[in-house]
C-alpha cells in the first residue's frame, strides 16, 4: 500500500490569478504524480469578509460560495460550482479532500440583540470585572441571502455563551453571556488563561441541544453534498471534547464511512497536552504534531548549536505515532502571522526528510513549498520560495521509503535511519542522513539484502557511490547543513 501523504492546499495570503478551486482542479493530475494522496483544503463557506475572508470567521457554513452574502457570491476562494468540480477532479486522481471546518465561532451577525452579559478578565477568564450589564450585540443570524434554503435553523444569542463587542458602547471586550446554560465558561480542554473557551467573535455554546443537532445535522448534509473524506477540525482546544466525540461519532454512522479526521490542538509547551486531548475524545481524532513543528523552527534558528538527536523528544510523532499529523509549516506560522515560527530555508530540506521519509506520522505538506508565494501584508513583502529537493522527496516517499526504521540518532550534529524496503516497491529501502553543521558520515544498517549493492544520493547533493558490505552496513556521507537520501542505483 503506498504511503500517503497529504498537502495544506492553500496559505493565509493566497493571491494568485486563478482562484483556489480553479487552480486544484487543474492541478490535480499534477498532485497525484507528485506523490499527493489527500488535499486540504481551506473553510469553503462564506465567511463575514464575504470574498475576502480567509475562511476563519465564520459566517454561514451552508453558503459554499452560492449566495449573495457578505457582498459577494462567491468566496474568495471560488463559486459552490468551481469547489465541487476541484472535489471531482482530485477523486479522479484518487486524492482524498478534507474540508476544513471551524465549529467554534462564528462572525458577522444579522442583527442586533439585546442581551446581558458580564465583562471578564482577558488574562483570568474565570474572573468577572463588572456585575450584569445589558449591551446590544451582533448575536442573530438570519442569513437572509440564503432565505432558510438548507436549513431554517436562526442562531442567536443563546446559541453563544461569549462575545467581544458591544455596539451601544463601542466598546471591545470579552462579555460572558448570561443565559438559561449558565453565566460562565463551558469545561474545554485548554486552561490558559484560566478557561480558555473564548477565543474570537461569538463564541458557540455547545450545552445548548438544538445548536448541537444543527451542526451534526450540517455535517452530514455537508458530506451529502459534497463528498468530502475527511475533516479539518479548527481551534479545539477551545470546544468541549464532548462534543467533537459525539459529532465524530455521528458523521461516521450516518456517512457510513471511515472519515480521515485531524484536529488543530494548537501546543508547543507540553506533548502531555495532545496526549491528555487523544485520552479524553478515546483517540477519535488524528492530531496537527505542532511540537515537532517548533522543534523545526528552533533547529532553523540554532543552526548547529542545535543537539539533533533530540529532536523527535517530546513530540507526538514520537509518543504516538499512528495518530500524529506532521508538518513543517503551514497558514499559521507562515511569515506575518500571529504564531509566526516559519522555518529557515536551509533547514526545510532536512525538516522534510524527517516527516517525509519515516515510519511514524502522516505527513502534511505546505503550499508555499509546492509552489512558493509572494505577497504584502502591513507594509511588508515576503517572498517564499518552493522547495527545490521536495519532489525528489515526495517521489522517494512514494516509491522507497518502506520498511523497518533503524535509527542513528546518536550525534548532536549529524543524524540518521534506515530503511530495509519491501517486495511491493522495487528497489524500496534508503538510508537517510543530514547534518546541521560540518560533512556528516555515519555506518549504518541498512539489511543484509543491500549486500554488494551501490547505492547513490537520489537528491543529487554527494557524486559518491556506496557499495554495502556483506553484513548489510555502509559509511554514508552527506555535506555540511544538508541532507543526502541513499536508494539503489538504477
């Protein structure tokens, strides 16, 4: 079976001349011969900036870009059309798509309510800073572009249990709603900040059934419509668990399919916390590796004061693999954005090697290393280039990297493993090895069935050949801060 691999089909500034749907269809023959086995894609429905919005402020989950809404019709990234076609296209090169799906929030209310509240500590959540107050608040959502087509079902204040904004006083701020559910914060996973169940716009109560029923009742007519794979699930660290278990539960009873889920569980403190997350939804959901993501980013930065073989330490590639989603980057560390943690150019070879040619994890590449990006944002330009080593990479994934991992990660400098290949994939097996300082050499095992085989760097960075000994061992090289992949010479 060959190894999957899937790619973040887009990044936070995307601007190129076709839009994102129009571009994946044309695209996804392309994809499948890279090595490309699943697509995500971003939030496809409207959000409050209409056809500007990224897709994270959430306005109408049943307007795929088919309304006039928000001052737009479609999104920013295509029409409802265009979206199903980039569905079709990639199924016809056998690539999965998951869609992205924020469940914690939502933006751009219809109408104004009045509503009581009180204000909170931003630093101390569990803290209240006023007595009850009554504010009006953007809290009703009608979409009258949609006109109840898809579903009926109105949102208003009862449905959120947080705001930030009142419009009588001009004033932003985090107000707990008082309602029938309580005036506090629901139980959730993280506990920054004290309770970290507000995080932007009108924060949804899930301890109220109907608004519950109408987002299970969503992801099925969602999946009905659109025959997606699988599901991106945003921010749920600051969902109750209850809930995302008991959504999972249902889509993959009334989908009658076993749905590729991955949840943003946003840490670079503690492993402990994705561990305590797959404990508490009974290992439901895949899960973003985000510390081995940091663990990049800081190698990036260190250069070779950075010890390697520590590298996987404390990461959930590490600790469980078979439920871990590896990247390098993506939408939120890209440069200029809030959790910027992009990591350096020199770096990205190696990076990718360790989530592209090792047993644990799936790996998740990023758009910008496909095709690189240029844009703007507040004054200041980036430019990223696409990386030159990663189809070469994806390709070695595809064909070679398979069977058993033998690790040499046993120098602070200079790291490696091994891979004895199958009898699916001719000519499988590789023996990897990178340095962040000086040239790098190192014997390793690579199996007795490589005896008397050459072996050559498929990415082309050493002109040496290596011939295996009878005992199934070679003295692998690789050039200073960089990575070399050993594979049988044709």
């Amino acid at each position: 079976m060959k190894n999957p691999t899937l790619i973040q089909y887009f990044h936070w500034y995307y601007n190129e001349p076709d839009n994102l749907w129009t571009k994946a269809a044309k695209e996804a023959s392309n994809l499948a011969e890279m090595g490309i086995t699943g697509v995500w894609f971003p939030p496809a429905y409207k959000g409050t900036n209409g056809g500007y919005s990224i897709g994270y402020d959430t306005y109408d989950l049943f307007d795929l870009g088919e309304f006039d809404q928000k001052n737009s019709q479609s999104t920013k990234y295509g029409s409802k059309e265009e979206y199903q076609k980039a569905i079709d296209e990639l199924h016809k090169n056998q690539i999965t798509v998951i869609a992205d799906t924020v469940f914690n929030h939502k933006a751009g209310g219809d109408e104004l309510e009045k509503i009581k509240v009180r204000k909170v500590n931003e630093t101390d959540r569990n803290e209240f800073i006023s007595d009850v107050i009554e504010i009006d608040a953007w809290t009703k959502f009608t979409f009258p572009g949609r006109a109840g087509q898809y579903s009926e079902f109105i949102w208003d204040h009862k449905c959120f249990s947080g705001v930030d904004y009142a419009e009588n006083d001009q004033e932003t701020a985090i107000y707990a709603i008082q309602n029938e559910y309580g005036e506090g914060w629901e139980d959730v996973p993280s506990h920054e900040l004290g309770n970290y169940d507000y995080l932007m716009f009108n924060d949804i109560d899930f301890r109220n059934r109907a608004v519950v029923e109408e987002l299970k009742y969503w992801g099925k007519w969602y999946f009905e419509t659109c025959k997606i794979d699988g599901f991106r699930l945003d921010a749920v660290k600051h969902i109750p668990a209850e809930f995302i278990a008991e959504w999972i539960d249902f889509m993959k009873a009334e989908c009658d399919k076993d749905l590729f889920i991955v949840a943003e569980n946003w840490n670079i403190e503690s492993v402990d916390e994705l561990e305590k997350y797959i404990e508490i939804t009974g290992g439901r959901t895949q899960l973003f590796d985000s510390l081995l993501h940091h663990n990049f980013y800081l190698a990036s930065q260190a250069g070779q004061e950075y010890d390697l073989s520590t590298i996987f330490n404390d990461t959930l590639v590490q600790r469980n693999p078979l439920l871990a989603v590896t990247f390098v980057d993506n939408h939120d560390s890209q440069p200029l954005q809030a959790l910027e943690s992009f990591t350096e150019f020199w770096f990205r070879p190696l990076a990718h090697a360790m989530i592209l040619l090792r047993e644990g994890g799936i790996p998740c590449v990023f758009y910008t290393d496909v095709y690189g990006a240029e844009y703007e944002d507040d004054g200041q330009q980036v430019e990223l280039i696409g990386l030159q080593e990663l189809p070469q990479l994806l390709k070695i994934r595809e064909t070679l990297a398979y069977g058993e991992q033998k690790d040499y990660l046993d120098h602070p400098n200079c790291i490696g493993w091994t891979r004895t290949g199958n009898d699916e994939f001719e000519n499988s097996g590789i023996a990897v090895l990178m340095t962040n300082g000086e040239e790098g050499f190192k014997q390793m095992e690579i199996g007795a069935q490589f005896a008397g085989k050459t072996l050559i760097d498929l990415l082309g960075k050493r002109s040496e050949e290596i011939v295996i000994d009878e005992n199934g061992v070679g003295e692998f090289l690789c050039a200073a801060g960089s990575v070399s992949v050993w594979g049988v010479k044709a």
